[in-house]
C-alpha cells in the first residue's frame, strides 16, 4: 500500500467535508517540490522516486526517516539495499530503464555518472560511491539550514556517529556531533574511479534514519538527475519480501523550487493564455458582426477558447507559487484540475461535433455519431482523472505507473474516435454530390472536411507524437520546448478551425440548400446511406434556419 502526500492541501475530519472536497479526496496533494512518500508492504525491487534538472548551487535534500526491511537472512551478509542518484541526458530517459530485470545498480560498477548510497544495516553505515567525473558534487551528512547564510554553498562532508541508548539501541543521528571523515575524501572530490565517503546510519525500533544532502558545485555538474531506491533483494521473483519506507525529497535550484525545464512555464503559460484570451474575443466579435450566420456551435468554439485561456492561467500560477514555496495554492490548484477538466471534455466534443457537421449540414445526429459522443465523453473523464491522479501523486507510489499508461492509452483512443465524424461526413457528402445537382456545393464542403480531417491528423501528431520526441531529444533546460510546441499547435488548430468555419456568407460549410431542395436530397440520401435511422425533422424558418 503506498500512501503519497504533496505539501499544499490540508486534510480535516470527514465531518468537514464539502461536496467540493471530493476533488481533494481523489488528488490527496498538490503538485509541488517538497515530496513526502510513504510505502508500507512494498515489493518492488526499484522505485523510481523522482528527476530534477539542476543548475549551479541547486541542491537536493534527502531525509529517509523509516525503513523497516522485511525478513532478513541469518547470514553475515546485510541486505543489498540503497538509492542511486544517476544523472541522464534527458529526464524521460530512466538510466537503468534498459537494462536485465534481475541486475541490481548496486551490485554493478559503471564508469556512468552515478553515484550510490548503500545501507549497510549490519555496521549501521552508509557507504556513498562515486563513479566518473563529478568533482564539484558535493554530498554531505543531514539536511540544509532552512535560512543558510550563504545560500548554495556546500558545507564540509560529515561522517554522522549514531547515538546509543542506555538500553543499547542506536537512535537516530544527531547532526549536530557529527565527525568529518578527513580519510574518506576532500570537500573538492577526485576525479576516476569511485571516491567514498561514510555516513551515519540511525537505528531505532528495528527501522534505519538518515538524511543526507547533494549540492552542485559546477556548471560541469548541472543536469538532469534522476533519484531512485533499490531493494537488490527482492530483484529475484519469488523471493521478494515486503518492506516499509518512509521519505521526504526537496529540490531547489537558485531561483526556485522548479526544476531547470520548468522555470520559463510560468510565463509560458502566461503568455499563451493572453494568446487564447485575444483569439476568444477576436472570435466573438465576429460572431457578433455576422449574427445572421452564427450558429450554436459557435458559441461552443467561443466557450472552448476562454475556458482553455483560463486553464493555462491558473496553471501558470499555480507554476508561481511552486517556484516560491515548493507547493501550490489549495484553492488555485483546484481550480487548475476543474478548468483543465472541462477544457479537456470541450475540445474533443467540439472536434467531434464539427467533424460531423451539426448545425451545419444538418442538426441532429445520427444514432452512430451519438455512440461515438457516449464513448468519448467517459474516456476525457477517465483521461482527466488519470491527469489529476498523475499530477498529484508521487512518482514512486505504487500505482503512479499504472495511471501513466492509462492517461496515454485512453487520450489515444479519443484522438482516434473523434476521427470517424469527420469520416463519416466526408463519405455523406461524396454520396450527396452524386445524387443531386449542388454538385459544386457540395465539393466545396467536401474538400473543406477534408482539409479539416487533415488538420485533426497534424493536430494529434504534433501534440503527442512529434512532442514526446522533441521531450527526448533536446536537452535538460530546453525540455520546456515540449509544452511550447503543444501549446503553440493548439492555439493554432484553434485559428485553422475557426478560419475555416467561421460565420461568413461566401462559407461553403454554411452554404445550406434551399428547404425544398433541402428535403428531397436528405430523403434520397438518407434512405440510400442508411443516415435515416433515428432523425427527426426540424422545424425551420423560411431561410432554411434551425429555429433557435
């Protein structure tokens, strides 16, 4: 069972609970940099606990409060336990994600820059091994000052010396009568091989404490680092026994709690969201100007636009407060996952809708397209909640993977449903041009679905395709390049479609037959395509408008 907690919302008795916080129950945290984790009856031989991107002076802090190893063999040999801090040339990129299931970091030299924390339960220690060069690296006993009077310096390494007790058990380190080590290597570390330093490991109540911290000293040493527990002895299947954690991680870099592709979010985001409040109010004062034409789907494009214009904002406050103090604002993150959820629902229902022509080549829908909404409408509820649940658990809880496939997994499959309108509508309208005589009108739609099936396609390429590529090619502090690019073909689907559509005479899309003609082409092709089955007529005006 894994229990995940985010610095940023407060829990209270269940009698205080508003229908509201029924949102905060499924989040159980906010999205922040200040990672609290606890596993208790955890079998997994790695456990990927977290990736930063840091800069000079950035530092990460480590406090590992329990660990209570199942259990442990009679043999003189302790348990293969630890962390391993690996730093990558892309932060999508785990450093053992390639290699033999059974093959344990710790056990492996690697001439990689690694660098490796072994428990050794037996001596109460904790061995730090260094691999390659890392020179200005800087690894020490226990946690920074929380108000350091040089910020980003590192302090002297330390060998903490456990305390005993008068009963004979080794409590927990006390920082402050730590020992240097002096042997076991200087503040500027050495280039080669590995270089070892010790520290103190806590022992109370059959559970192990100890805290250290990591500082990067260089611009040699900045990257994307990537923190991880392993449990060697559970990498044999059939011999996994269970254990409980217990960890904090804060990652800071000079100018905030943001890792390095997270820093230029905030104005990004910012940014685009005046990007979408113009185009939302651009198109409104179209629809305004050309009333006649306008049409309720419109208003849905309109709708869409400033609920996404909102969206990013919150987002990017949300990215503020993080950088400041390590976690959001409850009630602002909140809002992020309720706006992003509806943003998320209204675009594709929008696609759909349109791809399928309602309101435009006719105005109700067939009994198959309304099939396709019963089916993409669950799936963005499911593809929201598996967001909400992603950005607010840690990435070491046990179900933290399985919601990952299910985001990806889903998200593809209304990508792929909201095709078949558009498809459908391109078949209806090759049969229409062939059985009336607007065959010049009729054209003139079908090439314009066309052009917006084509559109639908690069859309769905470049924001989940093209974009993960670019996430691992570029790298560490340009990863932001990834949100630019799915922001910036959004914002320019949205310009294409309204372009398109919009509500102009000269439109082809809104160029309707007149209703007598109306009537005899939809009776012949409805009965030919098979489109009648569950359509209802609908009262127009004498222009041949939907009475509204």
């Amino acid at each position: 069972m894994a229990v995940s907690e985010r610095r940023g919302l407060g829990r209270g008795s269940p009698t205080e609970w508003r229908p509201w916080l029924l949102l905060l129950l499924l989040l159980g945290g906010s999205s922040g940099r200040i990672h609290r984790l606890t596993l208790t009856g955890e079998k997994r031989a790695d456990i990927q606990l977290n990736s930063f991107g840091f800069y000079t002076n950035g530092s990460l802090e480590v406090d590992l409060s329990l660990l209570r190893l199942g259990c442990q063999n009679t043999e003189e040999k302790a348990p293969l336990v630890g962390f391993s801090l690996t730093r990558v040339r892309s932060g999508s990129i785990r450093s053992y994600s390639n290699r033999d299931s059974h093959e344990c970091p710790l056990r492996k030299n690697s001439s990689s820059l690694l660098v490796l924390f072994l428990i050794n339960t037996k001596d109460l220690q904790v061995q730090v091994r260094k691999y390659g060069e890392q020179k200005k690296l800087f690894i020490s006993a226990g946690l920074l000052p929380e108000s350091p009077s040089e910020p980003g310096l590192p302090k002297s390494e330390h060998m903490v010396t456990p305390k005993v007790d008068h009963a004979g058990t080794t409590a927990a380190p006390d920082k402050a009568k730590s020992k240097p080590t002096g042997s076991q290597g200087d503040r500027q570390g050495v280039s080669g091989k590995d270089q070892e330093l010790v520290l103190g490991l806590g022992h109370l109540n059959n559970s192990y404490n100890f805290s250290f911290h990591v500082v990067i000293g260089s611009r040699a040493e900045e990257g994307q680092y990537n923190l991880n527990f392993h449990n060697c002895d559970n990498s044999v299947p059939g011999r996994e026994q269970p254990f409980d954690i217990t960890v904090m991680i804060r990652e800071k870099n000079p100018e905030g709690y943001l890792s390095a592709a997270e820093i230029p979010l905030f104005k990004l985001y910012m940014v685009m969201s005046a990007c979408f409040l113009g185009a939302g109010i651009f198109w409104v004062s179209i629809l305004c100007k050309n009333t006649y034409n306008v049409f309720k789907i419109h208003w849905l494009m309109a709708a869409l636009t400033f609920t996404k214009s909102v969206s990013l904002l919150f987002h990017s406050i949300n990215y503020y407060f993080i950088n400041s103090q390590g976690h959001p604002i409850e009630g602002l993150a909140v809002m992020h996952y309720i706006t992003h959820l509806l943003k998320g629902a209204l675009l594709f229902i929008t696609i759909a809708l349109i791809g399928s022509g309602w309101a435009f080549v006719k105005y109700v829908l067939s009994d198959k397209e309304k099939k396709i909404f019963g089916i993409v409408i669950p799936l963005q509820v499911l593809a929201n909640v598996a967001y909400i649940v992603i950005e607010s658990r840690e990435e070491g809880a046990s179900d933290y993977g399985i919601w990952k496939e299910i985001l990806f997994l889903v998200d593809l499959m209304c990508c792929g449903t909201i095709l078949f309108p558009v498809v459908w509508s391109i078949r209806h309208l090759q049969d229409a041009s062939g059985t009336d005589g607007k065959v010049a009108v009729n054209l003139a739609k079908l090439k314009l679905f066309r052009h917006y099936y084509v559109m639908v396609i690069c859309y769905i390429y470049f924001t989940r395709i093209i974009a993960i590529l670019l996430r691992v090619v570029v790298p560490f502090q340009w990863q932001w390049l990834y949100q630019l690019l799915v922001e910036g073909s959004t914002l320019a689907f949205f310009v294409l479609t309204g372009y398109k559509f919009q509500p102009a005479r000269d439109n082809p899309y809104l160029q309707l037959p007149q209703e007598d003609e109306e009537e005899m082409q939809m009776e012949q092709v409805m009965t030919d395509s098979g489109f009648r089955e569950g359509l209802s007529k609908v009262n127009k005006t004498a222009s041949g408008r939907e009475l509204l």
